[in-house]
C-alpha cells in the first residue's frame, strides 16, 4: 500500500475515533477548494457555505461506511457533489441542453480563421497567436491577468464553470469529475474545450499587450 | 492535413489524449508547420497551467468554526 | 542508434513541453526513457531519420542516441529510451532563413515559369527581378496584385510567401504590421515555409496531370532535406537513410 493509503487509513481511523484535531486539520485542508466547488453551484456565498457545512455533516455520518475504494478527497467531493445538486436543483445526472449549444463567445472566435472558401488559407488563421511571455508573480500583469480569469469563470455558463473548476484548478481527474457530475467523457471535453477557450480569450485580452 | 479550424476544434480532445493514433499524428504534423497553431497550443497550455496556480480564497473562520461545533456535536452524540 | 531530434529553444519538447537533459562537455545528456509499450504519438522517446528532417523543423537541432527495440512509423522513429549526444550548431537562425529564403526563391521561379508559360515573358521577369530588390516583399506583393492572377495560383501563393519571409501576413495590405509585433522563430517560419513551398509544387503538378500531388509534395520534400543535410554537413541522402 502506497504511504499516501497507510495515511489515509490512519487519519480515517482517527475521525471515527472523535479525534477533532485530525478533523480540523481535514476541514483546513479540503475546506478553502470545497468551498470554491460549491460557489460553482451556488452564486449565493452564504449558500455556499451552507452546502460546505452540510457536506461535512454528511461526510461524518458516512463515515462508517467510508470503505478506501475511492481516496478520501474524491468521497467528500462526491458529497459535495450531491449535497449541492439538491440544495441548488442544477441536476447532477443531466447536463443543461443550452450549455452545449455554441456560445456567442465561440461565434467570434470564428473571425479569426479564413473562411472554408479562400482560395489559399482556406481555414486558417488570420492572427498571429504569440506565445505568451511568462509573468513575474506578483507583477502588475499577474494580478490583471488572475482578474480576468476570476471575472471570466463567473460569466461562464454553470456547467462549463463545475467542469473546468474541477479539472483546472482542483486538479480533479477526468473519471472523478464525470462521475461527480454524471457527464459522458465525450460531453466532458466539449464542456472544458469551451471553457478553456474562453479563459484564453479573456487572457489574451490582457497578455496581448 | 488538418486545417487550423480543426485545430481549434481538437486541441482539448488532443491534450486529453482521447485522438486516435492517426489523428494524432496528423495534428502534430499541422502543428509543426503551422506558426500560429503552435502559439495557440502554447496559449491552450499556458491557460490550463495558470488556472492550476490559483489557491482557492481562505476559508471563513465563522464557517470553520460551526463546523467544528457541529463536529463536537455529532461526536457527544456518538458516545 | 542515432537519429536526430528537434526540440524548441531550451531543449524543450514542442508537444511534451518536458525540458530534455542537456550534455555537459564530457558527456551525453542523461537518459529520458518511458515505461510500458513505445507507441507512435502516445509513448515513447520521438525523433527523426535524416530524410525526415524537415518535418520537424524547431529552434534546435540536436544527434540523440536512441535505446531499446526502435519502431519506425511513417515521418519518425519512436524508442524507449534516448539521450542527447550533441548540439548540430550549423542550424541556427541564419541556416533557417537562409532555407526560408531557398524555398521563397524556388516559389518564385515556379510562379514565374508559369507565367511564361502562358505567354506572358515580361512579366515573368518583372517576378524574377524583384526578388533580388530593395523591399522584396512589398515588390513581389504588388506585383502579384497588379497581374491579376488567379487568387489561387503560383503568383499569390509567392506573394504570400514573399510577406511571410519578413514577417507579415499573407492577405494583408502593405502598411500592416510587420515582425516588431511579434511572429515565429526563423526555425518555426522555416517549417512553415517549406512545407508551403512543397504544397504549391504539388498543387502544380496535380494541375498538369491528376494525381501527382502526393509523389510530387514528397519528393519536394527529400529535395529540401537534401539541401539542409547538406548545408549542415550531414552525410548526403541516400538509399541507406
């Protein structure tokens, strides 16, 4: 067993066992990126913190059941998962139709290419699409270009934003996040595809300069 | 060959790993000879790996601590 | 085995973006080797054979000594494990221009031999000549434009190419910008260009006789790797690579 199992199975142990500083430790930990999931649910931040609270009821009342099949951090998320869908009724099981429908962002996106007919670049690029130099953390620029983004996901519609939030910036895999919100792997990638180049978009924006 | 349309269209399916062999071929071949297909793969990437960077906000104290009331409660309730 | 590998400037992996163990002067690089089964485009350490060259042009050139049972696909060779041997220095900035501007000049003459071909003399060399002036891009566009060519013939396509070389974009009026705004490296345009060239050839043979295109692109293509192993002092192309 991998020494990540042995911990897992240990700090398990100890939470059945009502030890409240390994549970403390636990909610530090997951808490601050549940808290994000649940913003992508629930707009509402004190609904947010709502769903957070409830997750972590639910997550000790499960927890004699908690059998290690999965890692402890995908069972929470799954919690979460649920206890959202219910509290925010976006269905967990179905994926909205209008998100998979072409955006208007994507619509413009189709300016930058030659059309189907041109005699020479048919379909190609008109830009130039630089490659972006890397940012000074903490520069003038990072920070306009973390606004963006910030600014960005929140326009996103729901189900691209639970996807790229997942994947992106919780580093969830592809599996965990079809199975947490019940999406074909084939209906995943379209939902990040559009996602991404949105976020690329907005980066361009800024980084263009 | 690919067209740079098509491209746009697959660099997620490509990143994910879920193109064929041929197909993944073919984009790699456009990509090489493509200048402004390669920014945009670069762009693609660099997209992904910046949002990767963001720590989520801090976690209200106010939240943690009716959390941890809850905990004491389920645990009295425990015994 | 040793086979050639080209990677973007840092010694970084265009597709991977895995930064690749550089050789000391005493040594090789260190090994990079992957687990489980060497499959094309999804595992394995990438490189090419000789005549490949240029499908893969990037900033750096670089030998690599390759390890392990090598699979040969079409466009590559693909091994477990491989290290870098050495930098070839002769590709360099100047070597890719000087290939773009191989390439520009022979879409020219293709455009010009057109042009005489269909009676039109004079301006065949009119073409010719202002390859060789002062603001060769602008000269070959504006011709180009005045001969009212064909929009998809070999005339434009060398505009296009003329505008590439230093630059712009293709489609683009003469006042748009030009490289201060940013644009590919000399090695980046280079693979752009010489594929470009290679396609125009084709589409040309294609046009005197249907089904053509593909031995013609692909022979363009061994003419241009001949050229490049020869300019970098590689062994010639023969049967043997």
């Amino acid at each position: 067993m991998s020494s990540k199992a042995v911990d897992e199975r240990e700090l398990v142990a100890r939470l059945r066992a009502g030890d409240e500083d390994a549970f403390i430790r636990l909610v530090e930990d997951f808490g601050p990126s549940m808290l994000r999931v649940a913003g992508v649910y629930a707009r509402d931040s004190q609904v947010a913190a709502e769903i957070v609270q409830e997750t972590w009821m639910a997550v000790l009342r499960g927890l004699g059941g908690f059998e290690s099949r999965s890692s402890l951090r995908t069972w929470v998320f799954t919690i979460l998962g649920n206890c959202a869908s219910r509290r925010t009724k976006m269905e967990a099981r179905s994926t909205p139709l209008s998100s998979l429908e072409v955006s208007g962002g994507e619509q413009d996106e189709l300016e930058c290419f030659f059309g189907a007919n041109h005699p020479r670049w048919a379909s190609c690029w008109t830009t130039i699409n630089n490659r972006w130099d890397a940012l000074p953390e903490d520069s003038l620029s990072a920070r306009e270009a973390e606004r963006a983004i910030v600014e960005k996901l929140k326009l996103l519609p729901p189900s691209q934003s639970a996807v790229i939030t997942l994947r992106d910036l919780e580093g969830l895999s592809s599996d965990e996040v079809c199975s947490l919100l019940g999406l074909s792997h084939g209906n995943q990638r379209v939902l990040l595809h559009r996602a991404r180049l949105a976020i690329r978009r907005a980066l361009q924006e800024v980084l263009d300069q | 060959m690919f067209t740079c349309r098509q491209i746009y269209d697959l660099v997620t399916e490509y990143d994910e790993g879920s193109l064929e062999t041929g197909e993944r071929r073919q984009f790699e071949q456009h990509v090489v000879i493509c200048p402004p297909c390669r920014g945009f793969l670069s762009q693609m990437r660099d997209t992904r790996d910046r949002l990767g960077q963001y720590s989520p906000p801090e976690f209200p104290a106010e939240l943690e601590d009716s959390i941890v009331n809850a905990f004491r409660t389920w645990k009295k309730e425990q015994q | 085995m040793i086979a050639y590998k080209f990677l973007s400037s840092g010694a970084i992996g265009l597709f991977s973006r895995h930064a690749w163990p550089t050789p000391t002067s005493d040594a090789p690089g260190e090994w990079v080797r992957v687990d489980g089964e060497v499959k094309e485009c999804l595992n394995g350490v990438h490189a090419c054979a000789k005549s490949q060259l240029v499908e893969w042009l990037d900033d750096e050139l670089w030998e690599i000594e390759l390890d392990g049972a090598v699979l040969e696909a079409d466009g590559a060779v693909i091994a477990p494990a491989g290290r870098l041997v050495r930098r070839l220095e002769g590709w360099n900035d100047e070597c890719a221009r000087a290939f773009v501007g191989h390439c520009v000049d022979g879409t020219v003459a293709l455009a010009a031999e057109s042009l005489a071909r269909e009676g039109r003399a004079t301006d065949a060399e009119a073409l010719l000549a202002s390859r060789s002036q002062p603001g060769a891009e602008l000269k070959v566009f504006e011709l180009a434009r005045n001969l009212e060519e064909d929009q998809s013939g070999p005339v434009r396509f060398a505009a296009d190419m003329a505008r590439l070389e230093h630059g712009g974009r293709p489609e683009l009026d003469a006042d748009a910008p030009t490289a201060e705004a940013g644009g590919p490296t000399p090695a980046a345009l280079a693979a752009n260009l010489g594929f470009v060239c290679a396609h125009i050839t084709a589409q040309l043979a294609e046009q005197e006789s249907a089904g053509a295109y593909a031995e013609s692109f692909a022979r363009e293509r061994v003419s241009q790797s001949s050229w490049l192993a020869e300019k970098l002092q590689l062994e010639p192309l023969g049967d043997a690579s």
